[in-house]
C-alpha cells in the first residue's frame, strides 16, 4: 500500500514536470529561445528563475502566484496545465497497471499519452499541430509497436486504413460542399499501386509507385483538377478491388495484402518524405506552400492526431475517438450556442479573431483517453 502510494506520488511528480516543460516547448515554439538551453525565466522581468521558483505546481503557491523578483502576477495557465496534465497521466497509468502492461509496454504508453498532450497543447495555443512533432511520433510508435510485436504488418495497414479513409472522407465533404479540395500528390503513387495490385498481387512491387514519387515530385506539378481526378480514380480502383478481392477470388488476404501496400505509400511518400525529404533534402511538393503544411485545417493536423491513434491501438479505436470526438464535439458546441443566445445576449462582439477556429485536436485526445479509460 505505502510502496502503491510512493509510486503515485512519484508518478505525479515526473508527469508534472513532464508537463512544465511541454509546456515550455509550445511557449518558446515561435521565439528564438532554445528549449534546452536557455533555463526559464520571468516573461516580464526577464530574471531567471531559481531552482525552487521551478518546481512544478508547488512552486505558485511558494511564490504566492507572483513573481519574486518584480511581483508580476504569473498567470494560472502554468498551474491548472501542469496539475491537469499530471492529474490524466496519473489517472492513465493507473489504467495501464490495472492492464499488467509489461515495463517496455508502459513506457511506450506514457510516450504516446505525453505525444498525444503536446499536440493539445500546440492546437491550443497556435492553432498548429506540428507535422515534425506528430510525424515523428508516427514513426517512433510504428518502430516500438514493430519491435514490441515482431510484427511491421499491423502498424502499417493501421497506417493506410486510417490515412485513406480520412482522406476519402474530407474529399468528398470538399467535393459535396464545392470547396477548392487540398488534395497532394499522394493519389499518384496510389493509383499507380492500386493498378500493379489489380494485375499483380505483389507487395514487394509497391517499391515502384514509392520511388517514382520521390523521383517525380521534384520535376511534375499537377493541377488542383488532374490531383481531384486522380483521387476520384483512385476510389473507384479501391471499390474495383474490393470487389474483385471478395467475389472474384474470393481472397480477403489479398484486402490485407492490398492495405499494406496503400500504409507502405504513406509511410514513405507522406511521412518520411517529410521527415526527411523536406526537413533535410529541401525538397518541396508542388501546389503547397510551406505553411499549409502545418496549418489545422479539417484533416491537416487531426489527420495526424488520428493516425498516432492508429499505429498505437488500431485504426478502430481511431475511428472510434473521431466519432466520440464529434459528439463531444457537438455537445459543447450547442452549449456555448445556447449560453451566447440565451445568457449572454449582450457580449456576442466580444468574438476574438479565432472565433471561427474550433481547435479539434484536445476532443480527439480526449475521447481517446475516455476510451481507453473504459476499455
Ligand atoms: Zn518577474
């Protein structure tokens, strides 16, 4: 029991630190302070802060809420995040031991909750959910999970079925609601896969779609019309073999084979083509500017919270945190719709200038860790 209580205590502990300095990496994301090297300091009077002014939670109350050197109130966000943060940490461990996860297991699970909270927290603060930070999340967890269950089959095919499925899904919204849609190059190494796969079933030919496209996307620039196209041919391929999978040869392997093949393109083509085609060989996809590429629009950045969610625990419980998301979602949107309309008629200006921004990101978060606390 003592022994069960340190523990605790001690979890608490870490994850609040854990936490201050997530936090520190989203504050310090657009200005020039070095996350590692430059120690915290007062935002007002630029003092830095002693090694007891750091300690998470307890030190607002050391410090009575103010700074020591200049007396500036110090704003509560710090507090309520950390003691949040450590308080949903805490609570999911618990969960994870109630599990018996295995050591290897639980430490991977505490990244994937610390990776999931750090994108709360930049969608939170930039309306940004870094494709660096939420790309390299991908691939740690696909490598561990890899590594964990000797298999590279399952994080893969989670990989394809929730990038395509999503990408499906707010094509044909852009499509119904006439919006220019945002389609990349992507559909090219698909469709290019999907019509290898309808001759030859062959996993190992996915490699010509894959390197053509690193090949092709330095020299070829499609219009907005030909990439809607293409994508459109691209789900009526998939639909083709679908089909032809489960009444033709009557082989639903080959829907496996046909996924691992569609994960392996966005594995390659979307992720590590950023990582380390746009990070490190200065290669850039034509029709998209660099600042789309980490805007939260529907499907930027959630797309990538979603896809952490798969490689993780599967492409169900994904879809199953988007669904839930949507509903809380929703919930809270009629709420506040009823307090503007109802309670509060008088303040409607007092709309800031994200008012039409809806940060997605913490409901998906969220409803993955209510599932995962009920699961
Ligand atoms: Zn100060």
């Amino acid at each position: 029991m003592l022994l069960k209580t340190l523990f605790y205590i001690f979890t608490f502990a870490i994850s609040a630190s854990v936490a201050s300095y997530l936090k520190l990496i989203v504050d310090r994301y657009d200005s020039d302070d070095s996350v590692i090297f430059k120690p915290s300091y007062c935002p007002s009077c630029k003092e830095k802060l002693l090694w007891w002014q750091n300690i998470p939670i307890l030190s607002f109350f050391l410090l009575k809420g103010k700074c020591s050197f200049c007396g500036v109130k110090i704003k509560s966000e710090y507090f309520i995040t950390e003691l949040l943060i450590a308080l949903v940490v805490s609570g999911l461990v618990s969960v994870a031991i109630r599990d018996k996860l295995a050591f290897p297991q639980m430490l991977l699970f505490v990244y994937f909750v610390f990776a999931l909270i750090l994108l709360v927290l930049f969608d939170l603060k930039h309306k940004i959910i870094p494709h660096f930070i939420s790309y390299t999340s991908i691939l740690v967890l696909m490598v561990a999970v890899s590594l964990l269950d000797k298999s590279f089959i399952l994080p893969v095919i989670n990989l394809g079925v929730l990038f395509l499925c999503v990408d499906y899904f707010i094509g044909f919204v852009a499509w119904i609601l006439k919006k220019e849609s945002d389609f990349n190059l992507i559909s090219v190494p698909l469709v290019l896969w999907l019509m290898i796969f309808f001759f030859y079933q062959n996993i190992i030919l996915v490699s010509i779609p894959i390197i053509l496209y690193f090949l092709a996307v330095k020299f070829l620039s499609f219009g907005k019309k030909l990439n809607t196209i293409l994508w459109f041919l691209s789900f009526v391929l998939i639909m083709t073999l679908f089909v032809k999978a489960l009444f033709v040869d009557f082989d639903i392997s080959l829907i496996k084979d046909l996924f691992v093949g569609v994960g392996l393109i966005y594995l390659f083509c979307e992720i590590l083509f950023y990582l380390i085609g746009i990070q490190f060989l200065n290669l850039r996809v034509p029709n998209q500017d660099s600042k789309a590429e980490t805007a939260v629009v529907l499907g930027g950045g959630d797309v990538t919270v979603l896809a952490i969610i798969s490689v993780f625990l599967g492409f169900k419980i994904a879809f199953l945190s988007l669904f839930l998301a949507s509903i809380l979602g929703l919930f809270v949107f009629l709420l506040q719709f009823i307090y503007k309309r109802l309670i509060n008629t008088k303040n409607i200006k007092l709309e800031s200038e994200y008012a039409h921004y809806v940060p997605f990101v913490p409901y998906i978060v969220l409803a993955c860790f209510i599932i995962i606390m009920i699961y």
